[in-house]
C-alpha cells in the first residue's frame, strides 16, 4: 500500500522560506512521478510542482523562480523548497503520486501539511 507522509509546513513571515518533505513508502519510489499541490480556503486545489523519475521538473507560474521540487530516491523522499513566501502561498500542501509508470493519474495523496504566510 503507498504512504506519502508530509512534514514542514509552518507559520512564516513573508520572504521567508520553508522546506517541505513527503516521505512515501509501499513501492518502489524511484519509478514514479511525484507532485506538490495545494489548496488554499475556498480555492480549487492546484499543482504546484511536479517530478519525473527522470528527474524532470515543472512548475504553476505562479511560482516559478521561487520554488524547487527534487527527490532522493535513496531516501525515498520529495522535497519542495519554497523561497520568497508570499502571503497568496498560503495553503495545505499535499504530496501525491501517480498510480503507474504509465499513468499521469495522482492517485496516492499524503494528508497534507499547512503553510501559512504572514505579511
């Protein structure tokens, strides 16, 4: 069974940076795709980040320049840098990956982690 677990998330000020983790387990991590999402009160969730098992990378505009999604396989775990916070960041913040090496589905999803931004 995958389990994605998310830690890091805080209240920071604006400007600050933070460092979310997602530690998955059940599978074998390495081959499968990986994302950020978030979803701030009364809002659609949205990607934010995302990585291949490739290693490649892609981002919301909205944070683009700011934010860097990476993954140590041998560790099992996805990390999203999040620079130069900004209030409009505020949200939970879900790991999510998809269900196969074919798939673009997310269909594991963590229980989220809250980022707050004060300004």
């Amino acid at each position: 069974q995958v389990q994605l677990v998310e830690s890091g998330g805080g209240l920071v000020q604006a400007g600050d940076s933070l460092r979310l983790s997602c530690a998955a387990s059940g599978r074998t991590f390495s081959n499968y795709k990986m994302g950020w999402f978030r979803q701030a009160p009364g809002k659609q969730r949205e990607l934010v980040a995302a990585i291949t098992s490739r290693g490649i990378t892609n981002y919301a505009d909205s944070v683009k320049g700011r934010f860097t999604i990476s993954r140590d396989n041998a560790k099992n775990t996805v990390y999203l840098r999040m620079n130069s916070l900004k209030p409009e960041d505020t949200a939970v913040y879900y790991c999510a990956t998809v269900r196969n090496v074919w798939s673009q589905e997310y269909a594991y999803w963590g229980r989220g982690t809250q980022v707050t931004v004060s300004s």
